[in-house]
C-alpha cells in the first residue's frame, strides 16, 4: 500500500531550522520522510541527515519515499529518548538542527495492526514501536480504577471520568478487551469528540509519549552546536507544556525564536486537518 502523507507546517519548519548548503540535521521523528526531503533539498549537495524512527515498517516505507537521498541519510530504528547515544554511536557532528514532530503518521492511522483509530473494527494494541510490551488492550484490562482515572484525566483531559471507568472495569469482568470495536461498544458512543480524547490517552500511555519528550529534550543542548537550532512540533496540551517549560528553563543556553507557539494557517488545516492542533515551538542554542 502507497501511504500519502502532507507533511505540518513544513514552511515554518525550513523557516526557523533555516537548513544551508552542507550542513547537518537530525529528524527524530521521521514518519514517512516529508521534513527530511524539505531539508534534505536545503543542504544540498554534502549535507547529511540522521533519521530516527522507532518502527521497522515506517523506517522501510521512508526508505522508499527518500530513495534517491539515500547517501546523505543515517537511517536509525530507535526511540529518539535515545538521541545522544545515536548521535555517539553514529558519530554525527557537528549538528546544525533537531526536529520533533510528534504527531503521527498516515500509515500509524491507517494500518490495520495497530488499532489507533476508531473509524474500524482493529485489534486494540497501539505500539508504535513492535518491540514494546503492553498493548492498549493490556492497559484496559489490568489497569485499576485509579490508574485508569489519572490516564484519562492527564492525557486525554477528560475531567469527569469516573463513569467510564466503571463501564471499563464492568466490561472487562464479563469479556477482556480485545479490539477497537470492544472499546466503542463500551464507551456507548460514535461520536468522534468523545472518542478521540479515549483513544489519545491509551496511545500516549502505551508509547511513553510525554515521558519520551521529557526525557530527550535536555539531550539537545549538548548535541546541538552554536547557532543549532531545535523545533518541536506538539499536538497535546502536554506535549506542549513539555516543550514550553524546557525553553523557560534554559533560557541560558537556549533563545527562543517563538515567543508564542505558532499554528498552522487556515489555508493548510482546510488542505490537512490533522495540522490543526499542531503547535510549534523553536529555539536556538546560545
């Protein structure tokens, strides 16, 4: 299957990353390769790119798309909470920008192994990653109340939870979770505005999401050089927070290029509806 992928606020991106002949990036977040090809053309003809994916399929089907780039590429299956053991590892210096773009890629949504989206019947597991161990199934049914409470409230910020809860640990108690189709029916409800907050939190919890972000982004100020910059594109209130709070901590190391976070145009959310909650965040290291 040929997966089609727009790329968010890739003009912001070049913008504020402001690649130039010859010089050296990392994408830790490559999807299907759509920011990369962008630099890739910026850094012409010797620049080098240092591509993370945490999945062998999405490493493979980037691979495809950025064929002719393919000299110039260090292709890495890895998480990029890993980032500063890649960069040692592959002995990739001097570093002129990092990218985040911490949403998902259309095959993520699309493949039918992965139960991410609720628009059909899937199995419930969510890993992007193959090697991880707990689905999102296994989360429905082991979780406890309050474990299942506080992954609702903080990562899907659906405050008033407790009803769904109870129908979770009611359901499972009669049949275990095993399918998209399992959790819609005992949600009770089609409606997407409910259902996509349930869905975001049970991804975020099975793929470490924000603890992943947490963790990597102090990794940045030595893997950057002078000048270097880093952009990181959000798409949850926590992610968001993340990087925010990062740039006001290290306000000595780090000019921050966004005084505000910026968001996508009318004119690219009426042409790509999953930039509209993207929020970009850039920085530059002192």
């Amino acid at each position: 299957m040929k997966y089609h992928h727009i790329p968010v606020m890739q003009k912001e991106v070049i913008h504020y990353l402001a690649p130039k002949k010859n010089q050296n990036f990392i994408d830790s977040t490559l999807g299907l390769g759509g920011h990369t090809q962008a630099i890739l053309d910026k850094t012409a003809p010797n620049g080098k790119l240092l591509a993370i994916e945490q999945s062998e399929k999405g490493l493979n089907e980037a691979k495809k798309n950025l064929q002719k780039y393919k000299n110039r590429i260090v292709f890495i299956c890895n998480n990029f909470r890993n980032l500063s053991q890649i960069v040692r590892d592959n002995d990739f210096e001097p570093v002129s920008g990092v990218l985040f773009d911490l949403g998902l890629a259309s095959w993520q949504i699309e493949d039918s192994n992965l139960g991410i989206s609720f628009t059909k019947d899937m199995p419930l597991d969510m890993r992007l990653d193959e090697k991880s161990e707990i689905s999102a199934s296994d989360i429905l049914n082991t979780y406890n109340e309050k474990q299942l409470s506080n992954l609702f409230y903080y990562f899907g910020d659906i405050k008033k939870n407790r009803h769904l809860v109870k129908k979770i640990i009611n359901r499972r108690q009669e049949k275990k979770f095993a399918s998209t189709a399992d959790l819609i029916e005992t949600v009770g409800s089609n409606n997407p505005k409910v259902l996509a907050p349930i869905f975001q939190s049970l991804r975020i919890e099975v793929n470490h999401e924000l603890e992943n972000l947490t963790q990597v982004l102090p990794q940045i100020t030595d893997i950057l050089a002078p000048k270097g910059k880093i952009i990181v594109i959000s798409y949850h209130s926590g992610e968001d927070r993340i990087a925010k709070n990062f740039f006001r901590a290290n306000k000595d190391k780090f000019k921050i290029l966004t005084k505000k976070p910026l968001t996508a145009s009318f004119k690219e959310i009426k042409e790509n509806s999953r930039a509209r909650s993207a929020k970009l965040r850039a920085g530059e290291r002192i």
